[in-house]
C-alpha cells in the first residue's frame, strides 16, 4: 500500500509488479511493470513516489514516480544478500557486506548512511 496514496497498491510477483488503484469496492489495475528479471520480495515507497524494488537474489530496482519501467541499482548483483529498509522517509539497503544510502540520479549504492 502506498503511504501517501491510501487508495493505490503494489503487488509484487515473478518477474512484474501490479499497481492497482481501490475505486470504492473494486481494484482496478492502472500499471504494470514487466521489466524485472526475478522474484519482487519487498517493495517501498520514497517521499517523491519512486519505488524501490528487492528482487531476488540480492537485487535493487527503482521505478521513478510516473514511469512504467525498472532500473537495476548499479552494483546491487554484488551481493549474496541485500535487503530494502524504510526508517522514516530514508531508504536504505542492508547487506552481508554492511549499510548502503542511494542516489537516485545516479541508480547507484553507496556505503554508509
């Protein structure tokens, strides 16, 4: 569920993940993300609307707010295991290998935060 659009959820799924958008009783879907090579695990959500995608084994997609398409966080395959955290409005990653910020202009990690 989106934390600032109470009406809007993600589904993550094999290689997808499903927006929906809750009109009264029904769900409607209103996008699709198919470019996303493995199992969508977690899914947040930044202040700005992007989502962060954690995709088996190990990896990190983002999916800028208004866009239908994935980019794998350069690096993020470096890991055995790497895991999407939310503590307030940060996003963050947590690996075998220790604490990761992002930068989202650049789709890259950065140790420490």
């Amino acid at each position: 569920k989106s934390p600032d659009k109470s009406n809007v959820f993600y589904a993550g799924q094999a290689s997808e993940v499903s927006v929906y958008q809750r009109n009264n009783s029904k769900l409607d879907l209103i996008k699709s993300i198919k470019n996303i090579s493995g199992d969508v695990l977690e899914i947040k959500e930044n202040s700005n609307g992007d989502l962060f995608l954690e995709v088996s084994p190990g990896r990190i997609f983002l999916v800028k707010d208004g866009s239908d398409r994935a980019v794998e966080f350069d690096g993020s395959g470096d890991f055995l295991s790497l895991h999407l955290n939310k503590l307030g409005e940060d996003i963050f990653f947590s690996s075998e290998k220790g604490l990761y910020s992002v930068n989202n202009e650049k789709v890259r990690l950065f140790p420490g935060t």
